[in-house]
C-alpha cells in the first residue's frame, strides 16, 4: 500500500505540474517488469499471420499478456478493476482458443468416403468439416448394389436424386444399347440433374446397370438444395463438378453420334446443336447421346 501511496503523490504532484503549464519535466520510472513482458506478449500476438494456426497463437499469447497485466494490476499497483478486466480478458481468449481447437481436431471418413473426398473435393479447398456435413446421415445415404442390379431405369424412375459411386462399375445404356461406363468417383445421374432442375418428374432416359458389386451415395435434390441455400461455397463446388464430369460422359460419347450417313460428329465443334439436329432420329445411340446431354 507504501507503493500505491506513493504512485498516488506523483499523480497528484503531475496533475499541479501540469496546472502550472510546465508539462512533463520530469519522467516517471520505468513500470514493472511484469508490465513489460505484458505489452511484449501483445506485440507478439498482434504479428501473428492470417491463418488457423495463426489465429490460435494469437488468442495463446493474449491468454498470456493479460494474465501478466492481471498479475501487475493485483501485486505491483494494487488496483482491483485492473486485475478484474484483464482476468476476464483471459477468459474470453481462453474460451477463444478452446473453440480453435475444436475446429482444427482431425475429422477422419471411412475409407471409401476418405477416397471420396481426397478426390474430388480436397483438390478443389472444401474443408473436411463442410464435407462431414455434406456426407452425413441428415443428407446422403449410402446404397450398395450387385451385380445386375439397377440404380436407374429407363423412362421408370425419376431424376429426383443426385448419386456419386464409390466402388464398382455400373453400364448406361439406352434401348439395350451400351452408351459408356461410370468408375469409382463419378457422379451416376450428373446430366440428368442438371438438366431437369424445374421439375422431378422427369424420368431417366437411360438405364444404369450395376456391372459388379457397387457401393454408392446419393442426395435426394429436395435435400441437397437446401443445403446448397446454407453453404453456397459447396453449391460453387458441386456445380463446377458436375459441369466437369458431364463434359468428360459427352467426351465418352463422342464416336456414338453420327449422322444420317453413318459419319462421326466432333461434340466438340461449335455446330453440335444443329448438326445434332440433323442427324437421322432413327439411330436409337443418337437419340441416347441426346437424352445424357443436359437441357439448356
């Protein structure tokens, strides 16, 4: 209390110095080292880079300096309202640093979802806790298929779904006419999801045949378009990906259509749509290029 009585002359002796308009003539000593190591802690925490692991260092260090200062304000001056804020600043940063932990604990899938997202979906930045939530029960459901087994059939079942497979192989075809095949981590139904978007009663014009034993995950669109609402960042990725994987199924096509004469069309080339237009309708492989390729 000696301390604090004499830092409360001072005060009082500065404040009738500067009544006399004389300023500061004489400098205080240098506070506490604890006061010191204090503001040294904030200088640390503040060139801390712009990351995760940034900001845990940041909130770490501030946990630091504060208790310093809290440590200062109750031993050296004496000043309760000290000690009590910058405790509770320690508080809050701890709570701060617990909660960036949490967030950056290891989020591990089973191995066949593991693939999944190595992939497709870690290439293009998504966060492991983004896609736990795409993946998870609320939202997808994982389906198994045997040989011979259909995931779609022709003019029967809706395009009400979106399905990626993750083991297997599975065969379109289109009037018992082979069109190409899906391997592991590809998307079963891209063209049509993309492509009937206004309504869901739109029906498959393609089957697809499971060649061997097929594991598969699936979003009913109703569900996965809500989720597309809360995590637009996932809509940007999942349409990008979609966009891809129907180019590379039209690029597989691309020897099936011909034209009226039995020559092959380049997909490729800026005239596809008329030139499509004039191929003979009756070549039930054209008619299946056109029902896998999306609708404007």
């Amino acid at each position: 209390m000696a301390m604090w009585e004499n830092t409360t002359e001072a005060h009082v002796a500065g404040n009738s110095t500067e009544a006399d308009g004389a300023g500061c003539p004489l400098w205080a000593e240098p506070q506490h080292l604890l006061f010191q190591l204090a503001n040294g802690c904030f200088l640390v925490s503040y060139v801390s880079p712009n990351s995760q692991r940034g900001l845990l260092v940041l909130h770490a260090v501030l946990i630091l300096g504060f208790f310093l200062y809290s440590m200062w304000g109750w031993n050296v001056i004496c000043a309760p309202d000290i000690f009590t804020w910058n405790f509770l600043f320690v508080l809050l940063n701890m709570g701060q640093v617990l909660h960036i932990i949490y967030q950056m604990r290891p989020v591990k899938f089973d191995q066949e979802l593991e693939e999944l997202y190595k992939t497709l979906f870690e290439p293009l930045r998504v966060p492991r806790l983004l896609f736990r939530k795409l993946v998870s029960p609320e939202h997808a459901q994982l389906v198994t298929l045997h040989a011979g087994e259909a995931y779609a059939l022709q003019n029967l079942t809706r395009t009400d779904r979106l399905g990626v497979l993750l083991a297997g192989k599975c065969n379109v075809l289109a009037d018992n006419s082979f069109l190409h095949s899906i391997g592991s981590n590809q998307f079963l139904d891209s063209p049509e999801f993309e492509s009937t978007k206004a309504t869901a009663e739109e029906k498959f014009k393609v089957a697809i045949i499971a060649a061997s034993q097929c594991r598969y995950i699936f979003w009913h669109r109703s569900a996965i378009e809500y989720l597309f609402v809360k995590e637009p960042y996932l809509a940007t990725v999942l349409s990008t990906m979609i966009a891809r994987d129907i180019t590379t199924k039209l690029y597989c096509m691309n020897h099936k259509v011909v034209t009226g004469r039995g020559s092959a069309l380049d997909i490729r080339l800026p005239s596809i749509t008329s030139s499509l237009s004039s191929c003979d309708a009756r070549s039930p492989r054209t008619r299946a290029v056109r029902s896998r390729a999306p609708a404007d």
